[in-house]
C-alpha cells in the first residue's frame, strides 16, 4: 500500500529507519521502505546493516544521479501506488506518523504535505543562520500552507499517488541544491493537481554551519535564475518567489546596477553577520538579491 522513499547522501539515517520499521510493526502496516544511498562515501556501513530489517531495502550507487534524479529513481523500485518522500536528514516526532499518512490513502487527494518543524532549543553558534532561517521562514501552520499550497509544497516530506508523480516528476536538469520543490510545484498546478497540506511534521535534523548554507543558498539563487530565463511559466516565479520580485522591482526601476555595487561594498561585513551569533536574515535577503544581480 504505502511506499517510503528515502534519498540518502553522507547521512546516517539508521534512527529514521528504525523508527519507521517500529511504527509500521506497531500498527501492522502494509509498506516498505526503500533507501537509495547516491553515492556517498560516509556511514555506509550504518546503512547497509538496515536492509536486515524488515520491509527494507538498501541500494548504493556506484555514480552520484543528483538531488532530482535519484528521488525519480526511488519511485522505479516502488512497489506500491502511493509514495511518501522523506529526506535523510528528518527525524520522526510522533508515534503516530505513519498512521496518519495510511489512514488517508484511500481518501480524495493527489499530494499530501506534511510539513517540518525545527528544535526547540537554540543550537550551536555556527547553525544559528541554518535554524534562525529554518524556524522563520520554513515552519509554517497547516492553515498559511493551504494559503498558497502550490508554493508551499515541499519535497521534505509528503506523500503522492503513483500515477500523480508519474505526470509531474522531479526535472533531472536540476542536480545541484535548490529549487527542484519550485519546479515540481510549477508542474503540480500546471497538472491542478489537489494538494492537502496536514499537520505531520518532521523534525528537519540536519542543521549545517553558516558556512555551507550560504554555498547552498547560492547554488539556489543560480538555479533560480536559470529557471527565470529558461522555464515556460516564469509567471509562477514572479508570483510565488519574493526574490524574483525583487529583483523585477529593482530592475524595473533601473536600480540593479547600485544594488550589485552596494552588494559588493558591504559583502564581507554582511557574511561577518550571518556567521554571527545574532544573523539577520534581512541581511540574508539583501545577500541573496545582491548575489542574484551579480550572476551572468
């Protein structure tokens, strides 16, 4: 009935999978969970040892197939009709998790997103940026999820119908971080797919330092201006992304050329910040914009 696909890449995902072996005896559901490793060269033996369990299946690839491509093959070794996308670095907070997703599978939807949530407690100086950005601008009600619900889908954990995916997928060209979430919720409303946002959330568990996140966001921004200049409906963009608006703002108002200089002036200080104890995700922003405007 229920197909758990979990792409993996340098991450011990052992307490995940123990965790979801645990409620799917438990409540004696019918699933299976499938790990495809992407090539990683960390904690192989920890997750190799969980194809032991029950229900588990474990695959390394031998060649790295990217952010996209390897959650497009997850779903070819799929046994069943519904398919629940978990990333490797979430963490299970509910015993109920999974009896919340299976008893809604035979119910009217085509997507259901269960949302993410991050700790409580603040954590080390070099993840402030990472859990500062993560508690303010991911974590959102079921309520402001279904307010935008094509913008507010998330790869990060949701569940979709076999025969849903099988019209959207996740575009392959995309194999760095960022914004394959945009892309498949671009073909999500292109395909009106029915999206139900409910409150089952994840806890997103894998806190970066500042450093890597910032190398991230900018793989982001430059995926992101790549699907602005080359994607069929650049309207979904300019109305669901707040830095393509921006950016059009600023463009529109011949702007850019002394925002790019501005940027480029303060960019050591504003990085100083953000590496901080006290990051200001405003500055992120302006970060973020500057970097856009300085891409060929």
């Amino acid at each position: 009935m229920l197909s758990i696909l979990i792409p993996v890449y340098n991450y011990n995902v052992s307490v995940l999978v123990q965790k979801l072996v645990k409620q799917i005896d438990e409540n004696a559901l019918h699933a299976e969970i499938i790990i495809v490793d992407d090539a990683s060269n960390l904690f192989l033996n920890e997750n190799r040892k969980l194809s032991l369990l029950r229900n588990v299946r474990y695959e390394l690839l031998a060649k790295n197939l990217g952010r996209s491509a390897i959650r497009n093959y997850l779903t070819k070794l799929a046994r069943f009709n519904s398919f629940l996308f978990i990333d490797c670095d979430a963490k299970v907070v509910s015993d109920n998790y999974l009896k919340k997703y299976y008893d809604i599978l035979n119910q009217d939807f085509d997507i259901v997103c269960g949302g993410l949530i991050y700790q409580a407690g603040v954590p080390d100086r070099s993840y402030l940026l990472r859990w500062y950005y993560g508690k303010n601008r991911e974590c959102k009600t079921v309520n402001d999820r279904m307010k935008a619900p094509y913008r507010s889908f998330s790869s990060f954990n949701f569940l979709i119908k076999k025969d849903v995916f099988e019209k959207v997928r996740f575009n392959e060209e995309i194999q760095s971080y960022g914004h394959e979430d945009t892309l498949l919720g671009i073909n999500l409303k292109e395909n009106r797919a029915n999206i139900v946002h409910i409150d089952n959330p994840l806890l997103h568990d894998g806190l970066e330092p500042a450093n890597n996140f910032i190398e991230k966001t900018e793989s982001s921004v430059k995926n992101l201006k790549r699907l602005v200049e080359n994607h069929s409906n650049t309207n979904f963009l300019k109305e669901n992304i707040t830095l393509v608006k921006y950016v059009l703002i600023i463009n529109k108002i011949k702007l850019g050329w002394l925002i790019k200089a501005f940027y480029l002036l303060i960019k050591k200080g504003v990085l100083i910040n953000l590496k901080s104890t006290k990051p200001s995700l405003i500055l992120f922003d302006f970060y973020k914009i500057g970097f856009y405007l300085t891409l060929k």
